[in-house]
C-alpha cells in the first residue's frame, strides 16, 4: 500500500494505547508499521479492537460492577439496550438508569453481559466458574488501581495464524489467507513448516475446494505459541501479501525463514 505522502516501504514502529475507564487507566503498547517517508503510523483495526476487547476483558472478569462499566461491556458484547430489555424482561429506560447511575445496577444483568464479553475473551466456559468472580460494587472500589497494563496477542504474523488456528473457531487456510491479506501459497508454506515441527497438522477430513483445514497440537493459544518458540520458530517473521493491482515491485515483500539459525 502506497502512503499518501507517495512512499510505499515502511519501517518498524510502536503504538501505546490508553484508555481510562471507572478510574483505572488501561495502556498496551503493539508492534505496527510507520510510513518509512512521513512517519506516519498505521494503527490496523484488528489491532484496535484487540485492545478494546482487552479492556472489556478485564473490566468483564474483575469489575467493579459500575453504570460505566456496564455501559462499556455492554457495547462490548455488541448488545443493544433493547434487545437486552427484551431478554431481562425490563424496560429500555430501566437499562439506561443503570448506564447512568439513576437507579441500582441490577447484578444478575451485569454478570450476564460479562459473560458474553468473556465468552469472546477467552471462550466459553461454564458460568458456575464465572461466578466466582469477586463481588465488587463500585462504593468499595477495590478494582483495579489507577493504571493497568494489558497484554495484547502478539502481533507478530506467525503469531496472529497460529492464535487463529488455536481459536474456538476452525479457520481454512484459505479464511486465515483472507481475514490477515496473505498469499495462500506463502501461508501454506509456513503452515507445513509449522506442521513439521509439530506445531499443527493437516486435518483428515478433506475440505470441499480449494482450501484446507489445520488442527493445532492444543487449542490453548498462548500454549501453543509458547511451544512455537521453544521449537525456534520466530514469530514475528513476516509471510508474503499476495502482489496487488497497481503496486510497484517495491510491494514484493520476501518471505523471510520463519526460523532462527540455530547453532547446532
Ligand atoms: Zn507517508
């Protein structure tokens, strides 16, 4: 992609992102790219979102139970206050008192929409063991202190495939291709040389098509990155974009090894 300064290579950069909510301030600091001519850096959506959802997370697994943290898990979980009203059986202005400290937060609803939030953040997971959840009305305030850091999932390109293919969700190559802009034929090299190693295999059940399906050795996602950089795979390393109408040559990335040398 061609900045709009006309410069088309990019060089490394950091992005911090902070948020205050309910009087804790979230920060996270990513790997992106800057324009290699202005300086500009471009921050992807996914990433931005992932940050989000970080926030939502945190606020969804430890409180405090708030009208603004309710407000903010809500629009998290991506319920409308009418379609929430409906379920609860409760009028659309009785939700936006509790988004607005007018009347007592009803606690049921508020552990219900984290359990949608957590539902996405980490998978599902019986909600008997969600209710274990300290209990934390927002008078005592024993949340989170002032600030709070958060760990983002890598943003390394290796690492975004392999969280996918570790996910609740079975992605082809071909989805994974798709939803992070790769070259099939380069991810699917990279994908043998992660099956290779163990990492992940090919699934028995073939796939209508073009597209294949990948199984991770476990579907943790951080376990499964930790055991892809024991065995040396370097999950930062780039994998080829398929060339786009209109690029120069400059847009031809290499695909760099996945691999560090490692001495023998
Ligand atoms: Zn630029």
């Amino acid at each position: 992609m061609t900045c709009r300064c006309g410069e088309s290579s990019r060089a490394p950069a950091k992005h911090s992102f902070r948020r205050t909510v309910a009087g804790t301030t979230f920060t996270a600091t990513a790997d992106v790219e800057s324009c290699a001519g202005c300086g500009d850096v471009y921050v992807p959506s996914s990433l931005m979102l992932a940050f989000e959802r970080a926030v939502a997370g945190e606020l969804a697994r430890r409180g405090p139970i708030s009208d603004e943290t309710f407000r903010w898990i809500r629009k998290a979980a991506g319920v409308e206050r009418g379609e929430l009203a409906q379920v609860l059986g409760v009028t659309p202005e009785t939700i936006a008192g509790w988004e607005s400290e007018r009347r007592p937060i009803d606690h049921a609803a508020w552990r219900l929409v984290a359990g949608m939030v957590l539902d996405g953040v980490e998978g599902p997971r019986a909600v008997r063991t969600r209710l274990k959840v300290p209990h934390r009305p927002a008078s005592t305030n024993a949340a989170l202190g002032s600030e709070h850091a958060l760990e983002l999932p890598p943003g390394g390109m290796i690492a975004r495939v392999l969280s996918l293919l570790a996910g609740p969700i079975d992605f082809t190559d071909a989805d994974i291709a798709d939803s992070l802009e790769l070259d099939l034929a380069a991810l699917r090299a990279q994908l043998r040389e992660l099956a290779a190693l163990g990492l992940i295999h090919a699934s028995p059940v073939p796939q209508s098509g073009d597209a294949e399906r990948w199984s991770p050795s476990t579907r943790d996602p951080a376990a499964l990155l930790r055991a892809a950089a024991a065995a040396g795979v370097e999950l930062d390393a780039p994998i080829a974009r398929p060339p786009r109408k209109g690029d120069g040559v400059a847009h031809a990335r290499p695909t760099s090894s996945t691999w560090r040398a490692t001495s023998s």
